[in-house]
C-alpha cells in the first residue's frame, strides 16, 4: 500500500478537528459506559488503544484548537473511562481475592473435619448427656418436691 493510501485510511479514522476531536471522544466514552460490562480482554484491548489515541496523540493534534472548558470535558472523559476501567478491574481483584479465601476457608474446613470433627462431635455427644442427666436428676428432683406436698 502507498503512503497515501494508508495515509487516507489513517485520517479516515481519526477526528479532522478539535470540534470533531471531542465529539468522537464523547462518543467513544459513552460506548464504554454502555457495553463495559460485557467486555472480555480483545475488547478491553481495543478500548485501551483507543483511548490512548483519544487521551494522547488526538489530544496533542488539537489541543491548541480547544478552549479551557473543552479540555476540562477531555479530562472528564479521560476520568469517565478510567472508572470504568478501574471498575472492571476491581469486579475482577474482588472475585479472585473472594475465589482465593473461599479456597482458604474450604482447605480450612476439610482440615478441620479429618483432624477435630469426630473428637468434638464426641464432646458435643458427651456433654448433650451431662446435660441430659442433670436435666433429669433436677426434674426428679422438682418431682419428689411436688409429691412430698402431696
């Protein structure tokens, strides 16, 4: 291909002003909020390329032809995508941190059962009787009591 060629293929892609510069941003970020959450790791990649022409190299192109308030909604949207990269990638440390103490607690429990469980279930059993024998000499007890005003 001629340099031309990929030249116009390359300007075919990207915004030709700082008006058009913003509107594609505008609309590149409200795609992200949109479909984020499906999201798996190609479109991810595809985001984060983007985005870096938006925040980076478009940016240099036609900041000059910004005013102040435009290049505050250029770094709303740069916060905008972020939190929504960040949530992601929060969603996805919390479900392997959750994954990795649930594996603890299982390892934890199985550990438990093949070395305490029957011993304390025969305490348990042991303990339900003394209670079990107290309850009935006090139960005896309360009945002699009745009889005997009787």
């Amino acid at each position: 291909m001629t340099g031309v060629g990929l030249s116009l293929i390359l300007s075919a892609c990207s915004p030709t002003s700082g008006e058009a510069y913003l509107h594609d941003f505008e609309q590149f970020v409200e795609r992200v909020e949109k479909y984020h959450n499906d999201y798996n790791k190609k479109d991810w990649e595809w985001a984060d390329s983007r985005f870096r022409k938006y925040s980076e190299e478009w940016f240099r192109i036609y900041e000059n032809d910004l005013s102040d308030s435009e290049k505050i909604k250029v770094f709303e949207l740069k916060l905008k995508y972020t939190s929504f990269k960040s949530k992601n990638n929060l969603k996805k440390i919390y479900r392997e941190l959750v994954e990795k103490d649930l594996n603890k607690a299982k390892e934890n429990l199985d550990g438990y059962i093949e070395k305490n469980l029957d011993h304390d279930v025969e305490k348990i059993i042991e303990g339900a009787k003394e209670i079990g024998d107290s309850a009935v000499k006090v139960l005896e007890e309360a009945l002699e009591k009745i009889d005997k005003k009787f």
